[in-house]
C-alpha cells in the first residue's frame, strides 16, 4: 500500500527473539478505539491497524492511490466521479469479513461514515468529513445546539447496491486524500448491538457528542484489516494484537503484536537492547545513546508533513478548579483565565524563545526552522514568511506594555503542560520557561508532564494556559494545517477559545479557489497574519526518525501517516 522508504537490511548475528511477536515500546497511551473519537497519532495508528479504508495512498506522489475495500479508486474516467466533482461513488470489494465473521456491505459502510460525522465527539475528527460532505465544520452551533438534519447526512451517504454514493456539498480537491485516510468501515449490527448508534433517524441525536468514558467501542474494535484486538489492558497500558487469520488478503506474517507504553526511555533503550522490543520510541536529542548499538537500525531523514512542537496560548482559561492559573488574578502568584488574549503578552513570549538553540540541543540539526503552520512539501508553504526570532530587547518591551505594565510590575505564575514522555515538547517548554524568566524575577512558569489521555481532555475543556502540542497532517493539502491552526472551528483554535473572523474568510476563500496561484496567495496572507497576531509559537517542521532492531524486515514509511503499519512486518 504504502511505499516511500521499503527498507530491507542484513539480518542480525543475534537470535531473533520471538520471531512470530512484533513488540512496540512507545511514549503515548492510546486514549479510544473508537474510530470516530480519538484525533491523536497514538489512538489513530492503532485503530489504523484494526479498521481499513475504502483507498489508501499509493507510492511517493501523495496524490495517487489504490483501492484497499473498494475495488477500484473513482476518477472521471471509470464514471465514480461525476463531472461536476460533486459526487463519488465507491463500488466495493465482495468477500470481505469482519473480525467476527461478518460480512461486509454496503450499508455498513454508509453507517460507517454517517456515524464518522453525526457522533462529532468534541476535539474529535469529525470535521474531517463533515466539511467537504455536508459544508459544516461541526454538527453543533456556537450555543451548542444541533445544526444538521439526519436527512441531509442521508442524502449525502447513500448505499446503492454494491456501491456507495457520496454527495459533496461543493467541490473539494482534496476529497479522496481525506478518503484515503478516515473511511474507516465498522460492523453496523455489532456496532448497535454494544449500545451505540443504530444508525437511524431517531436515535442519532442520542449519539451526538458522548463521553469518552463508558463509550461502548472506547476498549473494542471490529474491523475488517490484518489485525484484531485481542486485549487492551488499559491499567496495564498494555494493548495486545492477534493475526486476522481469516483477512481477505494473504495474512500477515506476524502473529501477535505487543503494544507497552513505556513513558521511560532508559526503560525502553534497555528494552531494545535485550531484544525485548522490535520498535522503541527515541527522541532525536538521545539517538546518540543508541547509535552503535548491536543489532538496531535507526531510520533517519524520513518525510513528515508535521508541525511540532508548537506552543499554543489559550486566549480565556476556565478557570473552575484549576490550579494552573494559580490565583486566577495578575498579582504575581497566577494569571487570569484571559492573560493570553493580550497580544502583547504573545510577542513578549514569541521573542523569549531561543529558536536556534531548540533546533541544535533538540534536533541536532535534523529540522527545519517553522515559521508557520504550513510545512515545506505542500503548496502554500510559504518561503518568505516573517518568523519571530530570539530578541531580548523585544520581548522586554512587549511585556512592558502588555496588560497596561501590570505584567511587569506584579509579575505572573502559571503551568505550562506537555504530554508526559514526549521529551522533545518538554525541551520546548523548558526553552520557553528559561527565556522569559531571565526577563525579569517577578515572572513564572511552571512546568509540568501530564498523561495522555489527561492532556487531551484538559487541552479539550481549556484548561491550559500554554501547552505544547503539534500537527501532522490528516491528508495533504495546506488546507489541512491552516483550519485546525487558526479557523474558530478548527481543532486548536476550540481548545484556545481563539476566534479571528477574518482568518475564517481566508481559509474559506482559499477552500474554494480553484486557481492554484490565487489560492497560494491566500494561504500567504492566512501565515503573515498568524504572524501579526501570534496565536501560537511555532518551532520546526523536523525529519522523522524510526529505531527498531535490525531482525525486522518490511518497514514501510509514510509522511502522513506516523505509526507503524504493520501489515508488512516480519521478523526473520
């Protein structure tokens, strides 16, 4: 499916440990199983491997593809996509079973991406398909209430005999990549039969934004790809694969697969070490404690579409029990829930940041300097973009001014929050506390590691002041970076209560120019805003890096899709 980087090496002097177990020791907890939940690369590169879409990309060009459950990928050509580009059909692949036996139809499918748009869980992906199917970021409007109708959802996604029908609101260039990526397909009945959605008109609404906690599909999944949970013990933080022996393809050659989140990484190099663990997470910083080491490989210089870490300001806290903003008041022991709505308190903190400094401690060289949300590879990206850059001077001056002197007389407190074992975003943090605490000893940050599926309920519910995060793209197209960085309904600008009207007619517009230079244009003047207006900090666009031991054969690279596929892994 995937073939960017198809590595083969020598195999190891060593015995190969478990030769039919493929071990993983990684940094994040998955948060859901549920492929209309999670919006993070830890949940989604699992679910990844549980659930198939209807294409897949095809090879180095992002902009080709092959079909996975359908048989054959629409263009104009073979008539699955009409001539005014609105709609696509996707005539399905026969034979084709669940994990429990089931077979595939065409109305799982039609459930499947309805129930993908209609559960639109808050800070989940919904949007993905919502925007290009029905023109909506979200199913809800700014009070919260329901702003569609079952029946245009049904309208839209049709099954038509062995063929699914989709209705596009408007014309969406890059349709079939967000396709390529989130068509997952479910089992209606059994989906139902745990007590989640029926897929009717009259019970949707019941299923609109539900908790995380208690979801029926949060710890289960039922998919139709090469692997099948077998357990997630999630005390444990332990999740356990089994080979889809009856998968419609050639099975997989591994058997079992287990995923450790192990947050520690002498744990994890001790791990790869012994040949405990086939796959470990390594931030660049510490790939030195492991090069040389017998039997690993490192896989260095791969593509990534991605934007991280970015430091992003919430503009109005809430403040309800939240020890982050301290005291809640500017009087040097907190900060008020809306400090970071002062713009100079922004540029104060863009020009704290030692940018050059951050590239060599933390990514030896390895990353480009990010100077907006768009990273280099995608049309948009915007070479002559005006970048903050470390300034003492500056950022005095700003901090002067910011909230009418008060923040440099009285000073300020408050927690800065990256995800626990991510220790590139915790340099981030720690870069960002040095520099603006040597401007004046009345200022300070604290820094603090937060789990994963706490850091992304607390960044969903605002409770952050700043904290760290990044982007790697859903499908590749600037469009993909722009609305969730700066869009009011975009991912990131709902956890920062951000909302910049004209931002939003921007990226609109530059949604529907079908010029490619005028929309180029767009996306210009979309990044020298986010400048003027600093809504987040941004630090690179950086390489990837994979290490894993070298009995491991078939890897297989993608720079969008950041986890491990595992369908064409052995060990030998």
């Amino acid at each position: 499916m995937f073939a960017l980087a198809l590595l083969a090496a020598a195999p190891s002097a060593a015995a190969v440990r478990n030769p039919d177990t493929l071990v993983i020791a990684q940094v994040g907890e998955p948060a859901s199983l549920d492929p209309a939940f999670p919006y993070e690369g830890v949940s989604q590169s699992l679910i990844y491997n549980l659930y198939e879409t209807l294409i897949a990309f095809d090879g180095p060009a992002l902009d080709r593809f092959v079909p996975v459950l359908a048989t054959e990928v629409p263009s104009l050509k073979n008539g699955g996509v009409s001539k005014d580009g609105l709609t696509y059909t996707f005539k399905l692949r026969h034979g084709v079973r669940f994990h429990n036996g089931d077979p595939m139809t065409a109305d799982d499918v039609a459930y499947s991406l309805r129930r993908f748009m209609l559960m639109d869980a808050s800070g989940g992906p919904s949007s993905l398909l919502l925007e290009p199917i029905l023109g909506v970021a979200s199913t809800r409007d700014d009070k919260g209430g329901l702003a569609v109708e079952f029946a245009d959802a049904e309208r839209a996604v049709s099954a038509k005999g062995d063929a699914v029908v989709i209705r596009l609101k408007r014309p969406f260039a890059p349709f079939l990549s967000i396709m390529a990526r989130w068509s997952y397909v479910l089992d209606r009945n059994w989906t139902a039969g745990l007590g989640d959605w029926d897929g009717s008109s009259s019970t949707w609404k019941a299923h609109n934004n539900p908790p995380r906690e208690g979801a029926p599909l949060l710890d289960k999944a039922n998919g139709t790809a090469p692997f099948k949970l077998e357990r997630w013990d999630r005390p444990g933080k332990i999740v356990l694969l089994a080979r889809n022996d009856s998968y419609w393809r050639k099975p997989a050659a591994i058997k079992r697969v287990i995923i450790k989140v192990v947050p520690e990484l002498a744990t994890r190099k001790l791990m790869l070490q012994a040949g405990d663990a086939d796959f470990v997470d390594v931030p660049r910083p510490y790939l030195p404690q492991v090069q040389g080491m017998e039997g690993v490989r490192i896989v260095d210089g791969l593509q990534r579409l991605s934007t991280d870490p970015v430091l992003f300001f919430t503009f109005n806290v809430n403040p309800s029990a939240n020890p982050d903003i301290g005291s809640g008041e500017l009087d040097g022991d907190g900060v008020p829930p809306d400090f970071f709505s002062d713009l100079d308190v922004r540029k104060g903190f863009a020009y704290a940041f030692d940018y050059d400094a951050f590239i060599r401690d933390s990514y030896k060289g390895r990353a480009r300097r990010a100077k907006g949300a768009i990273p280099p590879g995608l049309p948009g990206f915007y070479p002559g973009q005006p970048a903050h850059t470390l300034n003492r001077d500056k950022a005095i001056a700003y901090l002067k001014k910011a909230w009418g002197g008060q923040v440099w007389d009285k000073g300020f407190t408050f927690t800065l929050t990256y995800n626990t074992g991510g220790e590139i975003r915790e340099l981030a943090c720690a870069i960002l506390k040095k520099g603006v605490e040597s401007l004046n000893p009345k200022f300070k940050i604290n820094v603090r590691g937060v789990d994963w599926p706490s850091f992304m309920d607390k960044t969903q519910a605002r409770k952050m002041p700043l904290f760290s995060r990044g982007w790697i793209a859903d499908y590749p197209d600037s469009h993909n970076f722009v609305f969730p960085f700066y869009h009011s309904q975009g991912r990131y600008p709902i956890a920062q209560a951000y909302n910049d009207p004209q931002m939003d007619q921007w990226i609109e517009a530059a949604l529907r120019e079908v010029d490619p230079k005028k929309r180029e244009a767009l996306y210009f003047k979309i990044q020298e805003r986010a400048f003027d207006t600093v809504p987040q900090l941004y630090t690179v666009h950086a390489d990837g890096v994979v290490v894993m031991r070298d009995w491991v054969h078939g890897f297989v690279d993608n720079p969008i899709f950041m986890g491990l596929w595992l369908y064409p892994l052995s060990k030998s």
